[in-house]
C-alpha cells in the first residue's frame, strides 16, 4: 500500500482515470506495448469481486513491506535452477492476475474518496485567501504604529522618567531610616532583658527581624539580619534560666512574664517540657546540696572529695546527730519544690479560663483552635508531671531513709523521723493523691527492725522494772487522764495535725485553718516541716499530786477534820443506829472500830484518784508511744498492736506470779473446795496444776486459759531451769522474756500486814487501771488496725483485757485465807456438846470469837486504807471470801459432830443468827456470802429418811463428809442399818464421777 500513495505521490492531483490513461513517455517506455495491453485487456475483464479479493490475498506479504523492496530481484531469486517455459509463463500469468485486480482495487478506492478530495481542496483554495488578506493587515498596522511613535516628544518621556526617579528615592529614604533605627535596637533589647521584660524583647526582635526580611534585598541587612538571630537566642536561653528560677521560688508576675514571651515565640509546649527537666534537675540539685552540706559540716576539714560522689553514697555520710535537721532541710527544700509545681498548675488552671472565655467576634477562630492545642497539651504534661515528679521525691528521700540505721536511734528522735516522713507522704496524698509506697516500703523496712529492737528492749527494762517494783501507790491527781501525758498528745493532733487544740481557744483562726489541706495552708508561706515539733518542750506534764493529795492544804485540812468529831452529831457517836428504827442495838461495837471504819469509808472516797504505781505509769507512756509510732506507720500497725498487747499480758502475768499464786499452806485447806470436797492442799503441785488454785474456783476458764497462753507464748521458762532445751528451741526464746521475780522488799508473809494487802491492792487494781485504759484505746485501735486483723483485736480485748478484773479473786482471796483463825474456830467448835436436852438462850463462844476475828480483819482494813485507798469491789471481794470462808468453816464443824440432839440444831441456828446479825454491823455486803449454804445444812438435820435422799441428789455443794454425817448424825437413831447403807451408797454415787 506504500508503494501504491508514493505513485499516487508521484503523479500529482489528478483524477484517477487521467492518472490510468495519461502515462507520461517514459513510463509507456519502461512498458512494453505487449504488456501495456495484455494490462487493458485484463482491467476490462470482467472479475468478481469475491475472486478479485482472493486473487488480493494470494499476493505474498513482503511485497506489502516496504518502499526499499525490489520485486525483480526477489522474482529472480525465486527461479529455480531448471527453468521450464510453461510454468513460468503460467506463474508470469498469475502475476498479471494479481497487479490487474491491485490495479482496480486502487482504481476503486480513489472513486470512493473523490468527493472528500474536491472539498479538501476548496479549503485550501480559502486558505489562501485569508493568508493574503492577513498580510495586507500587517502593513497597514505597522505604517500606524510608524506614525504614533514620531508624534510622542522625548521631553513626554523625560518628566514621566523623573517623577518615578523621584518615587524611588523617597522609598529609599524611608528604608535608609528603618535601617538606621534597625542598627540600634541592641541597646534596647539589652536594657530590656536587664529589665526582665522577656516578652517587650521578643516582640520587638521579632518586629525588627520582619522588618530586616522586608529590606534583605539590601546587603547591609544580611548581616543585621544575623545579628537579630543571635539576639534572639540569647534571649530564649535567658528565658530558659528564668524559667528554671520558678522551680524553686514561684513568683505569679515573673511567670506570666515567662510564659507570654514563650507564647510569643510559638514554644507553649517546648517551654513546658523544658519546665519539667527544670523541676527533675531541682530535685536532684536541691537534695545533693542539703546533704551536702550537712556531710561536710559534720565531716569538718577531712577531705574525702564529697562532691564527686553519688547522692546514695552520700547520704551515707550522714551522722546520727545530723540526720533529724538534715532530714527536716531536706523536706523543707522538696516542699518549696512540690508548692512551686503546685502554683504553676494553678497559674495554668486560671489562665486557662480566662482563655476560654467566649467572645462577641470569632476572627481569630485558627488561633483560637491552635491555643486549645496548646492548652490541652500543657495541661496533660501538668497532670503526668505530678506523678513523676513526686516520684522522684520519693526516690530520693527513699534513699536518704535507706542509707542510715536508725536501729539505734532514741524513741523520740525515731518518732520524728516517723513524723516528718508521714507528713511528707500527707504531702504527696495531697499533691498528686499518691498513697507513696516507695516511701512505705523503706520507712516499714526501718521501722520493722527498730521496732524489733526497741520493744525486745522495752519488755527487758518491763521485767526489770516489775522485779523492783515496791507496789507502792504513785500519788496521781484525781482526774488523771492518759491524755494529759506527751505520749498520748498524738491523739489530739490526729485531729488537729499541725498543733495541739490545747494552745488555741476553741473558737481559734488555727482551727479553721487546720481543716485546710497541707497545700491550702502553706501556699503562700511557711512550710509544713517548720513548727512541728516545738511545743514537746514548752508544756510539761501535771499529772502528779502532792503525797497522794491535790495539795498540802487538802491534806491538812483532812486529817484535821478525821482527828476531831467535835462537829460530829451526837447520835452518830453512838456505836451503832439501825437506819429503820434509830435504836442502838444492845452488843455495841468500840468506838474506835467506828472511827476507824469512818476513816476507811474517807480512804475509800478522799481520793477518785487511779491506783497505780510507777511501773503502770510506765506501761502506758510504751503503749502511748507505740500508738504513736503505730499512728504514723499504718503498715506495720498489727505488729505494734501485737507488741502492745505483749507489754499487757506481761503485766497481767506478772501481777498473778507475784500475788495470785499461794505458795504457802493455808490452814483447813479441806473447806477451801469449791463444791465441799476436799481438796488436799492449798499448795499448787506439779507444772501441770501451775495455774489450779484450791480456792472457791477463784480462777475462770477463761482467765487459765489467758495464763496459759501468755506463758506458752511470752514467758521464757528455760532460764533458771535445770533441764534447758525442754521449752522450745532457741529461735523462739528470742521472742520469750523470762518470768519476772518478786522483789524482795516486798513482803507478802506479815499478817499485820494483811499479807501484804496495801501491795496486793496496788498491784492488782493498777492492772484493773491499766486494762480500763486499754478499754478506753479500743475504737482507736481498731480503727488504726487492718481488716483482716481485727479478729486478733477482738479477741485480746475478750480474752484478755477483760480477765483483769477477774484476778482480784485468787489475789484476795489469800489474805481472806490467812486474816482469819479458821482452825481455832473449828477447834472451838469441836468442844461444844450438841446432844443437850434443852433449848439454849445463849450462843456459843466460838461466834464470839469469829466475831471478834471479824472486828480486827475489819481494824486492819481500816488501817490500811489510811496508805492506800481501798476501793468498794477490793472491799467487797475480801469481806465476801471471808465471810464464805467463815460460813464453810461452820458447816464443816457442824460435819464434825458425832451426836447431835434438836435442841443441838436449835442452838446451831441460835449461833448462826447470832454471828449474822453481829456480822452485818460489820460490813455493808449484801446478800451475806452463802448464808443459805449454811441455814440449809442445818434445817437438812430435821428431815426424813425419803426426803434425806432428795436431798442428797439435789444439794451436791456439800461434800460428800458433810452429807455422811447428816445421815449418820441425823437418821442414825431413827432408821435401821440398810436404809442407812442405801443413803450413803447414794453419797457414794454421787461422788465417784468427780474424782
């Protein structure tokens, strides 16, 4: 087809039939005639078209290739070697075919195109014409253009050219004085920054460094330009000093100054993560320099190079006298820190509004959404600040506290200690809602091993204590109260915790100001770690009395008033008045038995002051300050309580080894038996009856099981021992303290003495005292004592502190053993002769006796009340273990008779009723201690044979020797030797489960 457009190319813009038939003479030349018209003939032949399209496909493709294609040459190239006519005329033939069907192919398609070439060359022919039209407007426009220029003048141009020279160079002028005054802003912004007026610099470097951009084109500038720069960087690192003072020193007007020319510079937030590193680096150069200072103080002229050294090794360094004021320093410098931070996100918080404010106008409404940015971001960084920050408080307090053993330290000075870091952890509840536990866990860590220490200490200096304890009264004032001691000034502090409410009116400013958190107090000045342990040495304790009195005029006018009954009415002069009928009873008791019971009844009441002797005094001021210590250090809470009940069951125990055990024999220890049987001695025998008294069941379940315990678990019983290792192996002796030993100045085998009583009284209402106090302490200690252990709480105060009281009863009951003659009044009694045979009027001597036995246990108690108070339970459990004592000694002498006739019960009751009535003058107890023990004995003596036998299941208090003799005695006449053998068979029923 390239071949077929070159020809067509060649042949010029004629019609396809012109360009068939007009040849030019070469080409008819290059044909011959012959071929010329085989051609013709067969473009007149007609062919069909679907033959003509075959005849067009047979044609071989590299014709169709390219224009550089010789066909003759590739005709040629195609003959074979033998040439044969008929086949080359025939394939000559088949060319034919093929060049006459391209050859009216052609023709066909230069036909069908004809219309599309006419109009094409319409257009060209317009063209042509336009060209032409064109350049007839060129030159009329430039013959004009010709003419304007020769009629504008050159004097036109030249004042139009001197009037822009003009313009430029009232600019230039302009631009030269900016200049000028560009060269001397230095000198301002250095007086500025001297001024600290951050923000006037940097707006104005910044409106000199716009106005340097706006005439860089100068080359003066370039080098103002730099110089701008610089100043400005000087200005950032001032700044950054500046912003580094507030750590320490918050000033509100010095830091709106920072943050305003931070503002103005775009660094909101580059300023505040620089504020953070400022804060992290004052820590750290705060506490290195306050221990610093302080190890080179005590260190003096040695050189050890403390400066190089690390902040933990240094604190080492740090001298036991040192470590309190160094300890304080060093909170007081932590706290200027915290309250700075704390002002600064106050400052943020108050700006913060006032930005937020609405406004009429929203024209700013990009910057306003860039300053949210800011403000979210400064105030998130504020918040993540807190913690770490009061983390690193921590840190380096944690090794300050970590680097000295403090096990050595004074109670006191630990307790400061103790106080200082539990206000600084008030401090970080309240800076950042911290429970602190890395200040917990190193001040647990110290206190457990001082705590060890000191309370191992403090039960040794106890026992020792207890061992020369005279049991002598501590004279107290009557309304002695635990709060009145320094140890116990914690209690009102708790609620006041800066000062105590006893130096400020009730209607006081400082207590409105203590309901004030730490940061609300001291936000402008002071500091919480100042004032806080001045006032230990400015009140002293009043507490004590002048000998046992409020003062020596009291005293005086006392014993004044009991000398003389010259005011005294008449009728109570007499020995006795019934309060009923006012007679005088006939048997009188001596005036001087009178007078002194009066004197005993104002013993009883002269004083409401607490019985307690110095060793109590000092048992409270431990637990005193073990609640201090407890009040502080709330994690080690129930080790404190466990060592305060310690110091408790060590008194409790030494109180009943001292006077509760009865070492010596007592006489008739066969009516001491509770329930009547006897009970062989009243000595304790064995370890295994180490807590069994014979008395009366004096000690309760509960109170042996307390004993036992507190000796199992306290009392080291291998010292002294001859065969040691027997209690227990070593490591728990360690936690054991040895049995206390009585001192020897105290004398408890005196019977003018009562045995001892003044000491015994002392000895056990102190621990009645003491228990009360512990009673009083119960909802503070439970409230400091974790939940779980609280059952342990309970169960001491259940168990423990409430069987105080119960060791008045074996204690007492040793003097109401001895003070009275038992055995002589059964002596008596074993001479009287029961089977007489008339009704006596008269009692028997042996009540006299008793009675009389009665009269001088009741001089004694008088005489001693006159030392120490005897208060009504004392009174009244010594008069009730005598009088039940008396009442079994008289049944037992009633079991001793071998006859009795009813004349001989009639005088029994005669002499009960007798001893009765004498006795009730005595002593103001009532219901008499087992009267009904005795009266129902001896109505027993009136029963029959059926209702002895009732009576002896029901009544089995007696013993079993009381019972026999009522049937043998009794029914011995009346019924015969089988019925006799039956009832006491019976007795012996009864009794054989028991033994």
């Amino acid at each position: 087809m390239q071949k077929i457009k070159s020809l067509m190319a060649r042949q010029g813009l004629k019609s396809p039939q012109e360009s068939m038939t007009d040849l030019s003479p070469v080409e008819n030349l290059r044909i011959p005639s012959k071929f010329q018209e085989e051609l013709r003939e067969l473009r007149e032949q007609p062919i069909d078209p679907q033959a003509e399209q075959e005849m067009i496909d047979s044609i071989e493709e590299v014709y169709f290739s390219n224009d550089t294609f010789d066909m003759v040459q590739h005709e040629l190239e195609k003959l074979p070697t033998e040439l044969n006519l008929l086949e080359l005329e025939e394939y000559r033939d088949r060319l034919k075919r093929q060049q006459a069907a391209v050859s009216k192919k052609v023709a066909d398609l230069i036909l069908e195109k004809q219309p599309s070439y006419v109009k094409e060359l319409e257009r060209v022919t317009a063209l042509q014409a336009n060209l032409q039209l064109a350049a007839v407007i060129c030159t009329n426009a430039r013959r004009q253009l010709s003419v304007s220029k020769e009629g504008f003048t050159e004097a036109s141009l030249g004042l139009l050219a001197n009037q822009r020279r003009r313009q430029l160079l009232t600019g230039l002028l302009k631009s030269l004085r900016t200049i000028k005054t560009l060269q001397r802003t230095d000198v301002r912004l250095s007086e500025m920054l001297e001024e600290e007026d951050y923000p006037g610099a940097i707006q104005l470097c910044l409106e000199c460094q716009k106005a340097a951009s706006t005439f860089k084109h100068y080359s003066c500038i370039s080098e103002l330009n730099s110089k701008l720069q610089d100043t400005l960087e000087q200005i950032e690192e001032q700044l950054d000093v500046a912003l580094s003072k507030t750590c320490k020193h918050f000033d509100v007007a010095h830091y709106t100054k920072v943050q305003l020319a931070y503002t103005l510079l775009g660094k909101t937030q580059t300023a505040m993560d620089q504020l953070h590193m400022h804060f992290t680096q004052a820590i750290h150069n705060t506490v290195f320099q306050v221990v610093l200072g302080y190890v080179e103080l005590c260190a003096g002229n040695a050189d050890t190079k403390f400066q190089k050294m690390q902040y933990k090794d240094l604190c080492t360094h740090i001298t036991l006298d040192s470590y309190i004021p160094c300890l304080t320093d060093l909170c007081k410098a932590l706290w200027e820190v915290m309250v700075s931070y704390h002002r600064t996100m106050q400052w943020h918080e108050a700006h913060d509004k006032q930005a937020t404010t609405p406004t009429p106008e929203d024209a700013v409404a990009a910057e306003s959404d860039e300053l949210v940015v800011d403000h979210s971001y400064v105030k998130k960084k504020l918040e993540h600040g807190l913690t770490r920050i009061w983390q690193d408080v921590q840190l380096k307090v944690k090794a300050y506290i970590l680097g000295t053993d403090m096990s050595n330290f004074k109670y006191d000075d630990f307790i400061v200690v103790l106080d200082v870091i539990s206000r600084l952890m008030q401090v970080g509840e309240e800076f950042c809602r911290s429970k602190s536990e890395l200040l917990q866990e190193s001040i647990k860590r110290q206190s457990v091993n001082y705590f060890k220490n000191y309370h191992r200490a403090r039960l040794e200096e106890l026992r020792m204590f207890l061992e020369n304890e005279t049991w002598e009264l501590c004279p107290v004032k009557s309304n002695f109260n635990i709060s009145q001691l320094h140890e116990f000034k914690f209690m009102d502090q708790c609620r006041s915790p800066s000062l105590s409410p006893s130096r400020h009116g009730p209607s006081s400013p400082i207590q409105i100001k203590e309901e004030l958190s730490l940061f609300q107090q001291y936000l402008q000045e002071g500091n919480p770690f100042e004032m806080h342990f001045e006032q230990k040495d400015e009140e002293t304790e009043d507490v004590l009395a002048s000998n046992g009195y409020e003062s020596d005029e009291l005293e005086k006018s006392a014993y004044q008033d009991y000398d003389s009954d010259s005011d005294v009415p008449e009728e109570l002069k007499q020995d006795y008045v019934d309060e009923q009928t006012g007679d005088v009873p006939l048997k009188s008791v001596s005036r001087e038995s009178i007078k002194g019971k009066k004197r005993s009844d104002y013993n009883l009441n002269k004083s409401n002051a607490p019985i307690l002797t110095n060793t109590t005094l000092n048992v409270i001021r431990l637990v005193g300050k073990y609640m201090q210590m407890m009040s502080i250090l709330k994690p080690i809470a129930f080790d404190v309580i466990h060592c305060v009940s310690q110091l408790f069951d060590y008194y409790l125990y030494a109180v009943y080894a001292f006077f509760g055990r009865n070492d010596t024999p007592v006489p008739s220890p066969s009516l001491l038996s509770h329930g009547g049987r006897e009970s062989g001695s009243a000595r304790v025998m064995g370890p295994a009856c180490l807590y069994e008294s014979s008395g009366l069941g004096l000690i309760s379940s509960r109170l042996r099981t307390t004993l036992n315990r507190i000796q199992e678990s306290l009392i080291d019983m291998e010292v002294g021992s001859e065969n040691p290792g027997m209690h227990g192996p070593t490591e728990d002796r360690k936690e054991k303290v040895p049995s206390p030993h009585l001192s020897q100045m105290v004398v408890l085998t005196n019977s003018g003495s009562l045995y001892g009583l003044a000491q015994r009284v002392v000895a056990t209402e102190s621990l009645v005292f003491l228990a009360e106090q512990f009673e009083s302490l119960q909802s503070h200690l439970d409230t400091m004592m974790p939940a779980a252990k609280k059952p342990f709480l309970q169960q001491f105060y259940s168990q423990t502190v409430s069987t105080a009281s119960e060791l008045r009863k074996p204690i007492y009951w040793i003097v109401a053993a001895k003070a009275i003659d038992y055995e002589q009044m059964l002596l008596l009694m074993s001479g009287v002769k029961w089977d007489i045979k008339e009704i006596m009027s008269q009692h028997n001597i042996y009540v006299d006796v008793l009675l009389k036995e009665f009269e001088m246990f009741s001089q004694r108690l008088a005489d001693i009340s006159r030392h120490v108070p005897l208060p009504l339970p004392v009174s009244n459990v010594l008069w009730e273990h005598c009088i039940r004592l008396a009442n079994r000694t008289l049944v037992e002498g009633y079991a001793n008779v071998k006859k009795c006739s009813n004349e001989g019960r009639a005088l029994m009751q005669l002499d009960f009723q007798q001893f009765l009535m004498k006795l009730e003058k005595l002593t103001d107890l009532r219901p008499i201690p087992d009267k009904e023990f005795v009266e129902i004995y001896i109505k027993a003596y009136y029963l029959t044979e059926n209702d002895m036998e009732q009576f002896i299941k029901n009544h089995r208090e007696y013993s079993m020797k009381q019972l026999a003799n009522l049937v043998n005695v009794c029914l011995g006449t009346h019924i015969n030797k089988k019925a006799r053998q039956k009832l006491l068979a019976a007795i012996d029923d009864i009794d054989r489960p028991k033994r």
